[in-house]
C-alpha cells in the first residue's frame, strides 16, 4: 500500500497527535490527583479521546464547542492551551478560569470553548443559544455540543431537539454514549436502543458512529457541520464508545465486568487509529513515528504539569470578584 | 449507645421505615447501587427493585412522579444526588408538591420525603457545592429539616417519612462520615424542636448543619478565654423552634446565628429578624450572622477554604458580639 500523500499524512497525524495529547494530560490529571495535587471532582475522557478530536477536528476556530461534565478532551480538542487548562484543575491563578471553574466549569473562549457543566444536559440549551447567536450573526458559525447518553433521558434535552429543529438551528449535537450513566447502563435508563431514535422523533438526520474510530466521527461531523452552515439546521451524531475508567477518579467500577473492559482494549482510539496508519502505510510498520509523537506529548505535558503546580494560587480577593460584569 | 456514621445512620433509618410501612418507595439515580455516597447500599437486595427504583437522569419527571405518588398512596423518599439539581424539579416541589394540599382544600396530602445531600467539601466547585435552603422555607407548604448529627439524621429522617407533608431532608456531605452514638432503637424526632448542644451565659450561638460542630468547636476556644456561649442546633428549619432560641438569648442577650450558605437572603436573616421582632428589648446588641461570601462556590482548594464559613468566623461573631453595648460604649 502506498502512502495517501504528504499533506495528508499530516493531517492524519495530527489527529493521532491530538489523541495523545488529550490521553497524556488526562494520564497527568489522575496522577496529579491521586498525588493530592488536583483536588475536585474529576471526570476523566481516557478512551474516548476519538470522538472529540475526530469531530473538533474539522471545525473552524470561530465554531462553538460546549462540552459536558467529562470536558477536558472537548476544550483540548478544540485548541485549549493545556497549560492554562492544567492550571485550572490545580486551583491555581494562571487558569483558564482563575481557579474558579475547576474540571467540570472549563471555559476556553479565546479558541471557542464556550464552557463546560456540572449539570448533565446543562449545556445542551446553551448550544442552541450559540447556535441562535451564530444564524443571527450570518458568518456560517456552527456550534458543536457534547453530552453523555445519561443526558438523553433529561428534560432539557428533549426541548433542546425539539427547538433546534423547529428553527433550524446550526448545531450539532454530539452524543458520546459510553454505555453508562455514572453506575448505571444506559439500558436501565431506556428502552430507546439508538439515542438516534431521539433525533428521529424531532425530524433531525442523524447517524450513528463508531466513536473509537476517529475517521468516522470526523466523517459524520463534516456532513452535520455542511449541512449546518449551508442553513439546512441541527444534526445528531451517536458516537458509541467507551469509558475504560470509573465514573470519576477514585470510582472502583465495581458495576461492570471484566469482560467488558477486555472488549474495549481492542477498540481503544489511539491504538485502533495506529493500526489503521499502519495499514495505511502513514505509520512504518514499527509505528516509531508514532512513538516519537507519544513521547514528545508526554514530555509536553510533564512541562504543563510542572508549569500548572508552579503556578501562585488565585488572590483572596479574587473570591468575591466577579459575581457581576462590570 | 453504639457508634454509628451520619450515613449509616440515614441508611437505617431508611430501612427501618420500609420494614414497617409497605407504602415507602425510593427514587433516585443509582440509588440501587447505593449511590456515590452508599446511603442506600443494600437496600434494593433487602426490598426489590419496585421499591428502590433507579431512575433516569430525569429530575423533574421523578419529582413529579413522586408527587403524583404521594396522593394516592405511596410514601415516596426522592433522591435528588446534590442539591444544585434540584433546581431542576424545582417546579414539581414548589407549585405542587408544597401547594396541592391547601389548593385542594385538604382534600390531598403530599407524603413526600425529598433527601438531598449539598455543601461545600472536596473542591467540587460551583455546581457541587451550594447550600439552598433559604429557597425553601420561603414556600409556605414545605418542611425543611437539616440534621448536623448521626442520630438526628436517623430520628429526624424517620419523621420526615411518617409527615403527611413534602420535607425536604439536607444531608451535608461533609457530615457522611463523622460518627455519633445512635440508640438501639432510633424515636422519631419531633419536627420545630432545636436541640441545645451546649449551654452558655454570654452569647447564644444558633448553628444549622455542618456549623454545629464549628460552632461547638468555637465554644471550647472561646471558653479559654472565658466567654461562655449557647450553642443551639435548631434541627428543622421549618418548622422553626423560636421559642428555644428565644429563651436563650433572653439570657444571653446575644445572638449569632451561623449556616453554611451564602449570607445574603440567608436564614440567619430570617431568624434575625424573628428574633428582634419580639425580643428586641432583651438584646444587648445586634444579631450577627455567619455565612458565605457573595459569591459561587470557587473550586480552587484556597478559594473554597476561603469562601467556606467556620470555627474562626463564628469566634469572631462572638467575639463583635460581645464587643457591643446597648449605650453604644464598649462593653
Ligand atoms: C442534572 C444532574 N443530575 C445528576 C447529576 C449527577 N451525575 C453526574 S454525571 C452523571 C451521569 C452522566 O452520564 P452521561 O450523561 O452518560 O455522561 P458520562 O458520565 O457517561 O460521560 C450523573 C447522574 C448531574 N451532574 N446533573
């Protein structure tokens, strides 16, 4: 097999970069925390790394993200610096949000991440208000909005698709379905098999994705988002994956079988995405290339770390600063 | 007595209860699997699973559900996870669950049990962390009840089940795992009954939640320095037992009152006000409060530890407390 071409290969290549990126920072994250460094409630996108970055991936720096409370891959993805975004989930000062959001408030807006929820759907109407925001504005702005399929059976949820569809909205609504709500699977929550389904009802195309498969999910996020700025309204993408972790950092997992866990090993993202380079003859056959980029985002990232740890902590005066714009 | 942790103590309170009335169902979000804090572990083994449901991420339709329940019927215990989401049943709690009884001119009860667990512990930031129920009590047609002790959880729980009316029943989730003496047998605790945690002569403390042991706390140091306070929990919130925060500051002559939430529009306002309305002529000085900033909940370790109302700012209440005089001299 040959090779798919030079600009190609790059473009390919970033996104195994941008995969490992996000899985070194969130490896560092729940080092950190088990250290005592990070402190909160850290909800972890290790192994889900695809879906954010294959759909991030092809959206324009003035496009909108919002994520939901499993945010960190959503604002990496869309080009949040990982220093600052460190910093915030230490506590410190030099944050993106000055120690006052933490893991589940990020909000990048200099490259568009609008912000993150603690609330489940929480930011599923606020992507319509991007949305409106964005058809008002006429630039073909779209936004982009993350959410669990725990989010599926929430109220705002069901009015969100429901608004998107009636006025046309350009959005895209991106379900990343791990298969569980915290402990629970998704078929004790539903019996709607596809969260597709969902989108049928409101007279939203839909599809749904491998989401460990990065390709795919770039694939379906560039028809919704064409079809979003050509004013032809909301999209639902299902991307089906898998969280190979607990709930939150410090969660044993105890709900789930074993089984399960060895099931999804083959299907991890990044490894799944370097074999294909492989057979696309991107990687060599000793993936050395791709090693090189593993290493390099590590070290990248030990650097981030230290940087966010040396970071002075937010003034106390700062606590009671901003509670209104003034 | 035996030692039981504030959790474990709700636990089995909730298992007693169901022992004893068919009617009581749980609602909740993984509540068959415990929940993140294991109040229900073992439950839905002991019961079944259409007795301990685990619903959807679905807050309002559960709320209303278990309102609607509740007037034909069954005895449901919601679980709202933490408190800040329930804001998003907040229609089914405040316009029916609290008002069908008088809008039906008695003709429904709403026996309904709400348990939430809020407050600040861990950096969960701003969405994981507020204290709310100043938002309750002024809906007349809610019982607001907030235990600071194991055993209190436990007897104040089982009346909350047995009340013909919707309480809401905050857990602090700094207070799962502290321990306390639980009897054997665990009595319903009547509801508008506060507990005097200490007794004092200069200063009367009314503490709620997790600021009873602050408060408690605060009264070993100041007693170094001689100054002798009341510390009162009032346990339920409303009702509100007045008249035992009455006849304490009629001997002390002072009063702080100190509660986890945001100080503006906070109870402590409330008690105040209560309070000066009839007993202003035995007050040496005004009615401090100890309370949040005016602000949300930052996650930063530093900024929470900041924003969070303790031992030290109930010393220092006090401590203004006594420093005014009636005359305007110091005292
Ligand atoms: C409104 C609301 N209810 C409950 C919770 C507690 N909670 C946090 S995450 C979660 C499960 C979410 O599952 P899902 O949407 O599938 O996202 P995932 O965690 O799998 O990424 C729950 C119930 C919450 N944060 N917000």
């Amino acid at each position: 097999m040959t090779s798919i071409g030079a600009a190609e290969d790059r473009a390919l290549l970033d996104l195994l970069e941008r995969m490992w990126l996000i899985r070194a920072f969130e490896e560092k994250v729940s080092d950190l925390y088990a250290r005592g460094h990070i402190s909160g409630l850290l909800h972890l996108g290790i192994g889900q790394e695809g879906s954010a970055v294959g759909a991030c991936s092809i959206l324009r720096d003035d496009d909108y993200v919002l994520g939901s409370h499993r945010a960190h891959a959503h604002a990496l993805a869309k080009g949040a610096d990982p220093e600052r975004l460190m910093a915030e989930l230490a506590g410190r000062s030099t944050g993106y949000c000055a120690g006052k959001g933490g893991s589940m408030h990020l909000v990048a807006l200099e490259c568009g991440f609008v912000t993150a929820t603690g609330v489940v759907a929480g930011s599923i109407p606020l992507g319509l208000g991007t949305a409106l925001a964005g058809q008002q504005a006429g630039m073909g702005q779209v936004t982009v909005v993350f959410f669990g399929d725990g989010a599926g059976q929430a109220g705002p949820f069901h009015e969100s698709l429901n608004l998107a569809s009636l006025w046309k909205l350009p959005l895209v609504f991106l379900c990343e379905n791990n298969g569980y709500a915290e402990f629970t699977p998704l078929s004790a929550h539903t019996n709607i098999e596809r969260l597709t389904h969902y989108a049928d009802t409101y007279q939203i195309p839909s599809t749904t994705v491998e989401g460990n498969d990065v390709l795919a999910v770039q694939a379906a996020t560039e028809q919704a988002v064409e079809l979003a700025r050509s004013g032809g309204g909301p999209s639902f993408i299902e991307a089906l994956t898998h969280r190979p972790r607990g709930h939150y950092e410090g969660d044993q997992a105890k709900y789930r079988e074993l089984s399960e866990r060895e099931e999804w090993k083959e299907k991890d993202p990044i490894a799944r995405f370097e074999m294909y380079l492989e057979q696309q003859n991107v990687l060599s056959e000793d993936a050395s290339e791709a090693r090189t980029i593993e290493a390099d985002v590590r070290q990248r990232i030990e650097a981030v770390a230290e940087a966010a740890l040396d970071a002075p902590w937010p003034a106390p005066e700062s606590l009671t600063s901003q509670v209104l714009a003034s | 007595m035996p030692e039981l942790r504030y959790i474990d103590a709700i636990r089995r309170a909730l298992q007693e209860e169901m022992e004893n009335d068919e009617s009581i169902v749980i609602l909740g979000e993984d509540v068959t699997l415990g929940g993140p804090f294991g109040a229900t572990t073992g439950l839905a083994d002991k019961f079944g699973v259409t007795r301990v449901r685990n619903t959807p991420i679905s807050e309002g339709a559960v709320m209303g559900m278990a309102v609607g329940a509740s007037l034909v019927g069954l005895r449901p215990i919601v679980e709202i996870m933490f408190v800040d989401f329930i804001t998003l049943a907040m229609d089914q709690l405040v316009n029916h669950a609290a008002k069908l009884h008088y809008m039906s001119g008695g003709q429904l009860r709403v026996p309904l049990t709400v348990r939430v667990q809020g407050g600040i512990s861990g950096g969960y930031g701003a969405h994981h962390s507020q204290s709310l129920e100043a938002w309750f009590l002024h809906v007349p047609g809610l019982k607001v009840v907030a235990p600071a002790t194991a055993s209190d959880a436990a007897g104040l729980l089982k009346s909350a089940i047995r009340d013909d009316n919707p309480v809401l029943f905050l857990e602090h989730r700094a207070l799962y795992w502290t321990g306390g003496e639980v009897g054997e047998v665990i009595e319903p605790i009547i509801f508008g009954r506060a507990a005097i945690r200490r007794a004092g002569t200069d200063a009367t403390v009314v503490a709620v939640s997790r600021m009873v042991p602050a408060a408690l706390e605060a009264a070993e140091r100041l007693e170094e320095s001689g100054t002798s306070i009341e510390v009162i929990d009032p346990r339920t919130l409303a009702p509100l037992d007045l008249d035992t925060i009455l006849e304490s500051v009629r001997r002390t002559g002072r009063l702080v009152v100190a509660h986890e939430a945001v100080t503006v529009g906070g109870i402590g306002g409330e008690i105040a006000a209560q309070v000066q309305e009839v007993a202003f002529a035995d007050l040496t000085g005004p009615v401090l409060r100890v309370g949040a900033p005016f602000a949300p909940v930052a996650s930063s370790p530093v900024l929470e530890k900041l924003f969070a109302p303790g031992v030290d700012a109930i010393v220092d209440a006090v401590q203004r407390s006594l420093a005014f005089s009636r005359d305007g001299a110091p005292a």
